[in-house]
C-alpha cells in the first residue's frame, strides 16, 4: 500500500510498501491490509501504526481526522501528528497536546457563539429603532 498522512500546511509522511495499518476510530481500533475494499473512517486522536515491508512496526501519535483507502492508496488527514519510536511516550503526548487542544477549542467556540448572539442582539435593536 501507498500511505500518505497530511497536516493541514504539510505532508508529514509519505511511504510506499506498507504491509498494513492501524489507526483509532470511534467504533475501535482498524486493520487495513493491501486486499481490504475501499473504504472511509474517521479517526479519534490515537495512534496510527503501520508495517513497511522491511518489518518494523512505525508510529505515530494523529489527532483527529479522517482515513480514506482508494485501491492501494491510503491517505490520512489530520490535524497535526507527533511521530516517535516510544509507544508510551507517544500516548501522553495523545493526551497531552491533542485534549488540550480540544478544550481550548470549545474555549474559543464559545466565546466566539457569545459575540455572535451579543451581535444578533445590538443588530436587532438598531433595526427596531
């Protein structure tokens, strides 16, 4: 298989030869060998391992985002990656870096839903006046 994994500004790995996958998704972790059929997942933050066919198995650390599989091609987008050899230490940085980016972005979507209904409000007054 050919996996391609981007970032939203970059390509952070591209291979050929991978003998199988595993990422995170909602439902659990997903196999993907060479023969599977096509197919969509979204992913969870988690980690993503895959095979080459030299036999090492690689990871790296994926924040949420989405698995496409067309034919032999794997492609992989997600928000931003931490590649390591270290499984553990790759997991708090799972838990570290992507949860908090999770909680500062419901930080932002918040205040930005307060502007908006504080705009909506001043909008309707200037209209009624």
């Amino acid at each position: 298989m050919h996996l391609k994994v981007l970032l939203p500004f970059q390509v952070f790995d591209d291979r050929s030869d991978i003998k199988r996958i595993v990422v995170e998704t909602q439902e659990g972790s997903y196999g993907l060998l060479p023969q599977r059929l096509d197919c969509v997942a979204p992913l969870v933050p988690g980690i993503l391992m895959f095979e080459p066919a030299s036999g090492e198995e690689i990871y790296i650390a994926v924040d949420e985002g989405v698995l496409v599989k067309a034919g032999k091609n794997v492609l992989i987008s997600v928000r931003n990656a931490i590649g390591g050899t270290d499984l553990g230490k790759l997991r708090e940085a799972v838990e570290r870096e992507f949860v908090n980016l999770d909680e500062r972005e419901r930080n932002v979507r918040s205040v930005l839903a307060k502007l908006e209904s504080s705009f909506i409000r001043r909008f309707v007054e200037i209209k009624r006046v």
